[in-house]
C-alpha cells in the first residue's frame, strides 16, 4: 500500500502473516528500545539467521525469549501497522496506491497465521475510535506539573520524556511501544489533566480543521479491500 505512510501486508493461504509499516516501530526497535533485549543479541540474531531464517527462532533457541513472548511481540507490531493502514485510508478517503504481488516471507520469518477479516475490521474500528481524538502521531506532549495518579516505573520514564519536543511517535520509537498504543494513552493522559500539547504548529492545525468532522467508514471501500485480500492466497 502507497501513500502516507503506507505499508505491507503479508497474507499466507488467504490468512495474515504480517504486517509492517515504516511508521510503526519495527521488531528490533521494540526489543532493543525497551531494554528487552541488547542491542548486540538483537544484531548477532538477525546476523545467524540468515539465509532464510528467522532472528526470533535464534532468540528463542538461546533462550532470550520464550515462545508466548515472541509470538505477542510479532502480533502487536502486526496489528499496529494494520492501525497504520486502516489511519491513513480514513484520512485519505480512498484506497489508492494499493497492488498485489506473488507471496514473499515477512522480514522477520515469523508466520502469525490470523483471520486478515478479523484482524483487519479491529483495526479499522480502532482506528475510527482514535481518529475521533484531536491527537496525531506528530504532537509533541508536556507534563502539566504534578499528577496523584500513580504509574510504573516504565509509565514514569516516558513521562519524564514528555517535554513539549518529543512527538507521540518519537516516543513511540524511543521507548519500544507500539505507536497507537502511545496515541491512545497520550489521550487518556490528556483528558486525566497529567499532560498537554503543546507544539504550536500543531495547534494552529487543530484551529484550522475545527470544523472538520469524521464520518463513518466507507463500507463499500472496506469491502472492496477486504474481498481482494481474501481472496489473495
């Protein structure tokens, strides 16, 4: 899929088997940003996998990671950049720049084997929900001083990097998080009054779109969409 910000989806006898997207943070972004895994297993994995294999088989065989931690790693990152995806048709209106071609493995090797229709309709429906929020990828958050809600420490180290430079998907990557994951609790955040945003380009935006309402999804597009990939072996 073309456009802003595009992506790939990978489907395997007509199921999901990945999904990827540049806006999204990627498998080893994840692992190495979150302090799950050191940057050097991360690159020695992908290194001895190679030709053909999969960095998370490595990981697994040398006992880095287990099996249900791996598999929700390759989910999330799937499902994130279905997020991607689903965004940037509701925002676009249309579904332009989308081709098919014969079947390659993902990057990362790993197979999730998912209901595309499923997958893709939680999607779509997360993606409404978000879009009803004046939140971007692009914001840039400040704390509003202190807060009595009480957070993790890992809560507590990206709230310490919420100031006023650092944009949502900045801290998305930063941090290894999926990235609507972080729009959906920067929402939350704002509304609990813990943070604001605060970059002025995109407050002129806001200003400038006000008017601007979302409408429901085009169910004949989705439909178009979700026939073709069915029937894509």
């Amino acid at each position: 899929m073309g456009g802003d910000p595009g992506g790939i989806i990978y489907l395997s006898g007509g199921r999901l088997a990945f999904a990827e997207s540049e806006v999204v943070p990627d498998l080893g972004s994840r692992l190495v940003n979150s302090r799950r895994l050191r940057v050097d297993q991360w690159r020695l994995a992908q290194r001895d996998s190679y030709p053909g294999g999969s960095a998370g088989d490595m990981l697994l065989r040398r006992g880095l990671l287990d099996e249900i931690e791996w598999h929700a790693l390759v989910r999330s990152a799937a499902l994130d950049a279905l997020l991607a995806l689903a965004s940037q048709m509701i925002r676009a209106r249309a579904a332009a720049g989308i081709s098919f071609v014969p079947y390659r493995a993902p990057t990362n090797g790993s197979i999730l084997g998912m209901d595309i229709g499923r997958a893709w309709d939680h999607a779509w429906h997360e993606a409404v929900r978000l879009a009803g929020y004046d939140v971007a990828p692009d914001a840039r958050l400040r704390l509003r001083g202190r807060t009595r809600l009480v957070f993790g420490r890992e809560a507590a180290a990206v709230l310490g990097q919420m100031d006023g430079r650092a944009t949502i998907r900045e801290l998305a990557w930063r941090n290894g998080l999926a990235l609507f994951a972080m729009m959906d609790w920067a929402v939350r955040l704002i509304q609990d009054g813990v943070c604001a945003i605060t970059s002025p380009g995109y407050a002129a935006a806001r200003q400038q779109n006000a008017a601007v309402q979302w409408t429901q999804p085009d169910l004949s597009l989705l439909g178009r969409v979700l026939t073709k990939l069915r029937q894509l072996d």
